[in-house]
C-alpha cells in the first residue's frame, strides 16, 4: 500500500511543473477610421507553449500556426476578434473590440505614407507656365496595382505599355498655383491615393529702389529710408532680399513664414545716414529665389543700382598764406574748394570783383606792384563759404610801373565734351559733342581727329562739333577734338570706357570631380570668361545668402577682355550636403556708366559623401523565455549604405528592411536565439560595423513552484501519518475481556 502512496506523490510533483496558458497582454478598445490598417498583438505564455488562434464571429481565421500577431488591412467595419491560447493544462480566451468610424471617401485609403505609390520626378519645381510631365508608378514589383490612373482636370493623362501599371501627366502649360493633382490605384485588397507635391515659382517682374518720402540727391547728415520694392514674386518663402552696397550684403531679410503659393509683392528698408564719402556709391537691391535641391539653381535678380548722392555745403582745401613778395613779381594764389554741387569760385580785391574765368580756383598776379589782400569765395546751394590771401610787397629800388593780368593755368584748352565722358557697352553707338567751355573763348575753327566714324560742325554757328559712330569695337583708341582759337591752337582727347559682362561664369573644384568626401579641404575655383574692364570688376563668393569672400581687380589697367579667376578653400562637412555655392561679379562702372552689371554662375551644389554611422546602436537587449522582442539598427550615410546583418538562424526570427532600417523581430522567444548580432554598414566611402547580443532568461517561476512543492510536501506527509497511524494502530490496540455471558458486547479496541 505504501508504494502507490509514493507513486500518487511523484504524480503530484510532476503535475506541479506544468502551466495553463495565461496572456502577457490585457486586450483593448481599438478606435480606428475606417481604412485603417490595425494591429491586434495576443502573446501567451504557458508550459507546454499554448497553441494561438484567431477567431470573428465564430469564424476561425486563416493564420500561420501560433501567430500571436494579426494584421488587419484596410477594415472596413466593427467587429470583435478572439484570440484562444490552449495547451493540455488548459484553454484561455480574451477579445478585442475594433470600432470602425466610416469615413466620407467613396473607397477606403492607407495612410499616404503606406500606399505603395510614388512620382518620378518625386516632387515638382517649375518655373510658371513650364511644361510638366510626371510618371505614377508603384514603389515595388511585388505591389503593382490592378487599375492605376490621375485624378487632374488639368492636363492629359495615359498608362504606360507594356503592362498599363504606370501612368503619365503631362501638362503642356501648366498655371495653377494651387492646384495638387493626385495619382490613385486599385489594388487586390484595397483603393489608395497620393497628391503630387507641386511648387511654381515666379522671378520678379521688377526690383526697384526708392528713397522713402524724398526725391533727388540726399543732404548730409540727414536720415533716409531706402525702400526696395520686389513685384510679382513666387513662393515668397523661398526669397532672400539682400542690400548689396561696396560688394558686401548689409542686409538681408527672408520670409520663411509666408506660406502663400501664389505671387506677392514685398518690400524691404535700410535706414542710411548721408555722409559726404557716400557720394556716388552704388547700392543694389538682389533678390534670390532658392529652391534647394528640388528645383533648379538659384534665381538671381538685382535691381538698377541706386546712385547715391549726397549734397553738402563747400570747403577749402588749402589754408591760405601771407605771401611776401618783391614788387614786380608773378604771384599766383590758389583756392580749391570742394562741395556737392561743386562750388562756384570767384575772386575779389578791396571789395571788387576781379574779371576771372568761371569757377577759376587759380588766381595769377603778373608783375605786383602794391600790397593787397585777395579774397576767393565758394557758393553753392548749401553755403557760402570765404578764405582771404595776404599780398605783402617789398619794394624796389628801381620804379617800375606793373600791369595785372590775369588768365587760366596753361594746361587749360577751353573745349569740353558733351557727355563728359564715355562709358558703353563694347560695340554700342556713340554721339559725343565738343563745344567751347564758355563763349568768350570760341574758335575759329573746331574738328574732331577720329578715323572712325564720322563728324560735323553744328549749325547755326560752327562753333561745336559732333562726332558719331554706328558701331564702337576699338578697345583702346581714344579721339581727340581740336580749336584755333585767336592767339593759340589746343586739343583735349575723348575719355572712352568700353565694357564687356562675362560670357560664362562657373563654379569647378580644382584637381577633382563629383561628390565631396567628408573631411577633407577643396579648392572651388570661380572662371569669369571674357569681361572687361577688370578695374571695375569684383567678384563675391555667395553662400547660404551672405557673401563670404570678395575679390577686386583695381590693378589691372588693362582695357581689352579677358579671363579671371578667383577661389576659395572649403573643407567638406556632412551638413554642407546640398547647399549651393554661387558667384556673383559686378562690373561696377561708377556714375559715369550705367548701374552695375551683376552676373550669377550657374549654382554649385555641394554634395558631401560620408562613411556610414549608426544611429541605433544597443550593446544588449534581454528578453524572457517565450516573450517577443525587436530591435535593429540605422546607418546613415552619404550615398545611402547597404545594410546587411548576421544572426542564429531561427523559425520564429524574422528580418525587414526598410530603408536604411534594418529590424530583428522574434516572437516566443527561446534559448536557441541568444547570441550575438552583428550588422554591417557600407558605402564607398566606408564601413562601419555594430553588435549586440541578445540574452534569453528564463521565466521566474521560482516563487510559484517552492510554493507548490512545500504544499505538496506537506500534503504527503499528513497522508504518510494518517495512513501510518492507521495500520499501525491496527497491530498495537490495547484489547479487555468481558464475561462470556454478555454476548451482547463484541471484543473491540481501547
């Protein structure tokens, strides 16, 4: 009897190592829009491992065995899904309540990032009024569509041959600045859809700058609002408005938060305080359309460089002297003076105006013959201004009566140029007149000294002539306008600027072609071909809308063409990737010329490649017997790195990769999955590697089964007592005897 107690114990004890399945999950009310895609996760646990089945409305889902993951694709009503985990100690259920919101459209859609669509090109950047042409096709040949088409009132649609699983839009002009046309495709299981992101952009029809309420020159010391007005641009959050005053940005103003497509009109003011030494310098207002990598290179539009010009009241230039001199000697005094407008200069001796030529700052005393103070006045609409010369004579022992004379510096020829000079654009027309300086000195007779072209005296009176040429292509000849006067013959030679704007200007790295690799220092060379004259030229370097260097040529005196170039030293960074690099040259041809000539290069993309790195890097992941776990890693990378992994090969280890993402998922985890992972990154550029190790630990069912053993260790001894004390009882009772005559009373035990 004994031995079937201790068999009936083992029994008991074996039993205590099993368990009825039991959910890691509590299952919840799922609210989703009606197309959503919907995850259910049912993981269990138990010992032997429960087997996992799907259930709705009675009907048993089609799964893979023990998926404890159930994917639902498009739902498109509310229904209850059951999950049964079972194993021989027993069966649990739980359920969960997927509500479904119906949605307005007439077919249900993935979210955008999910329907397996895409455009080539991926997005649009056009100038407005472009042609477009866009191809819809499915991002893999595993998800290729039954019927694929474009929803677009504008323009023409068709499906690609051979097999129709494409389509093309083509617009021949396209001029909507709003309109989003969307590619749409049936699929085996659902209907998606996903909009053409379309950006137009608009160069200004002008840009201009105005003085805010002022016109004509600027008075010094005063403050004045420049205004730049900028009309008719498209996207305004891709404009940068820069003021551009001696080759340098001094200010720049975006507009990053005007979302609006369609063209605007904007404005921008510098504040400017009139100095005298801003006179004649050139302010330009540049506008920049950047479009990044998406769209063509930068659109560059400068406005008509604004003069400045400021006025202010005359001063001398020279501090006049007490001049002792011996009678009889030439004496000659000299007043320069300098205003905005220039000055008008006269001379005056014991309050009477002396007989000079107009705005003569050289006064010449022939023979002196008594002491005198000499007085020069300067004028101009802002002041009056006077500077006195002391004469003092020392005289002589022989009397010698002097005349006064008075006449103009010996280098002055009395002819002038209307314009004063000349500065064009190579192979312009040219008409210049030469005339007298004042009509108390005309000639005789007056010519011009030019093989080219042709010249004629002017009516009524011959006494100026016009010189004209059709065609001025002589770099370097300059000619020259003749008088005979009554007493003297001169010649002034025809100032003559010719100008030339760049054939090309480019942007090349030296010594190297493509991508930038990451750390190391490049030349970029900008080549300005066929530009003159080089004096006037500067050439900027133009990055992220600041100009980061500046190159002048105010040595070469050379008047002919030719080709120059300027560069700058870059060291490569990751996140330089995509920026554009341009350079601008100015001819900048001071007043005598037309505003300055600005020229962009084409913009130079800055493309960076750059070993892989990864981005998700876990030195070790744990998980319990029997649970689910994922983990993975990114690489980033310039160009993209190719991500492969090495891992135990296991039933229940599944990897994806999505992108750069490369992810390990396991479900019921065993010990057969612990090890090490270990994945690989590679570019051209380089390698980089990564590893973690994956720790399976064993349920702690420690506490539960200590629990259960004392319980049965205890049951079995109170069994093993009572039946003990039960047989033992049956060998040792203690027995009394009674008389035979009271049969009524059995023997029994005390």
């Amino acid at each position: 009897m004994f031995q079937y107690v201790l068999i009936w114990c083992f029994l008991v004890l074996m039993t205590a190592q099993s368990d009825a399945p039991e959910f890691l999950l509590t299952p919840l009310i799922r609210n989703v829009t009606e197309g959503d895609n919907v995850t259910l996760e049912c993981p269990a646990r138990g010992n032997p491992a429960p087997a996992i089945s799907w259930h709705t409305n009675n009907d048993t889902l089609s799964t893979t065995e023990n998926q404890t993951t159930l994917l639902i694709i498009g739902v498109s009503q509310s229904k209850n899904y059951s999950c049964t985990a079972t194993n021989r100690n027993g069966t649990i259920l739980q359920t969960f309540n997927v509500n479904v919101k119906k949605k307005s459209a007439t077919f249900t859609n993935q979210s955008k990032t999910a329907c397996p669509l895409e455009f080539i090109p991926k997005r649009v950047v056009e100038k407005y009024g472009a042609s477009l042409s866009v191809i819809c096709r499915p991002t893999t040949t595993s998800a290729e569509p039954d019927i694929i088409g474009w929803e677009a009132p504008i323009g023409l649609w068709n499906l690609n041959m051979p097999d129709n699983k494409s389509a093309t839009w083509n617009v021949e002009k396209f001029e909507d600045w709003t309109f989003e046309p969307f590619c749409f495709g049936t699929f085996s299981d659902r209907q998606c859809s996903v909009t053409l992101p379309i950006t137009l952009y608009k160069t200004p029809d002008t840009v201009s700058i105005s003085v805010q309420n002022h016109s004509g020159p600027l008075q010094e010391g005063r403050r004045y609002t420049l205004q730049c007005d900028v009309f008719d641009v498209a996207p305004l959050a891709a404009l940068t408005l820069s003021w551009l005053w001696k080759g340098e940005i001094i200010q720049t103003h975006t507009y990053d938060d005007h979302l609006t497509k369609t063209p605007e009109n904007v404005s921008s003011t510098w504040e400017i305080t009139a100095f005298r030494n801003y006179s004649n310098d050139m302010i330009t207002c540049l506008t920049i359309l950047d479009l990044k990598q998406d769209g063509p290179s930068q659109q560059v539009n400068a406005s008509t460089a604004f003069q400045v010009i400021v006025h202010y009241a005359p001063e001398f230039l020279l501090t006049p002297l007490i001049r002792n001199v011996t009678e009889g000697d030439n004496v000659t005094l000299e007043c320069p003076a300098r205003g905005n407008p220039a000055p008008a200069i006269s001379w005056h001796t014991n309050n009477d105006t002396l007989s000079t030529t107009e705005n003569q700052t050289t006064l010449l005393i022939i023979g002196v013959s008594q002491s005198k103070n000499y007085s020069c006045t300067a004028t101009n609409r802002h002041g009056t201004i006077l500077q006195t010369f002391n004469v003092n004579v020392k005289k002589t022992s022989t009397s010698t009566t002097t005349t006064a004379t008075f006449m103009n510096q010996p280098t002055a020829c009395p002819l002038e140029f209307i314009p004063k000079r000349v500065v064009e654009k190579y192979g312009a027309s040219l008409s210049v007149i030469c005339r007298p300086t004042t009509t108390s000195a005309e000639p005789d007779i007056i010519g011009w000294e030019a093989p080219i072209g042709l010249w004629n005296l002017n009516m009524p009176d011959n006494k100026s002539a016009t010189w004209n040429v059709e065609k001025f292509e002589d770099w370097t000849f300059e000619p020259v306008c003749f008088g005979t006067f009554s007493d003297h013959q001169c010649s002034v030679t025809l100032p003559i600027t010719l100008y030339k704007t760049p054939d090309t200007v480019s942007i090349s790295v030296q010594n190297h072609s493509g991508p930038l690799q990451e750390g190391r220092r490049y030349t970029l060379q900008c080549d300005v071909f066929n530009v003159a004259p080089l004096a006037a030229l500067t050439v900027s370097w133009l990055w992220k809308g600041e100009i980061i260097q500046t190159h002048t040529y105010d040595d070469h005196l050379t008047k002919t063409p030719e080709n120059v170039s300027s560069t700058w030293e870059i060291t490569a960074f990751k996140n330089y990737s995509n920026d554009m690099i341009t350079c601008l040259t100015i001819l900048d041809l001071k007043q005598d010329g037309p505003s300055q000539q600005v020229n962009a290069s084409t913009a130079f993309q800055v493309i960076v490649h750059y070993a892989p790195k990864f981005t998700d890097e876990y030195d070790s992941v744990e998980v319990v017997t029997g649970g689910n776990v994922s983990f993975g890693c990114s690489a980033e990378g310039n160009p993209p790195p190719e991500v492969k992994c090495n891992y135990p090969v296991a039933i229940n280890a599944r990897a994806t990769t999505r992108g750069r993402q490369h992810t390990v998922s396991i479900t019921r985890a065993t010990s057969a999955n612990g090890g090490i992972y270990n994945c690989v990154a590679t570019n051209e550029v380089g390698t980089a590697t990564w590893q973690t190790t994956l720790t399976i630990t064993p349920l702690d069912h420690t506490t539960g089964v200590n629990y259960y053993l004392i319980l049965v260790v205890i049951l079995v001894i109170i069994i093993i007592m009572i039946l003990c004390y039960y047989f033992c009882t049956k060998k040792h009772g203690r027995y009394s005897l009674i008389s035979a005559r009271n049969n009524d009373v059995p023997l029994h035990n005390l």
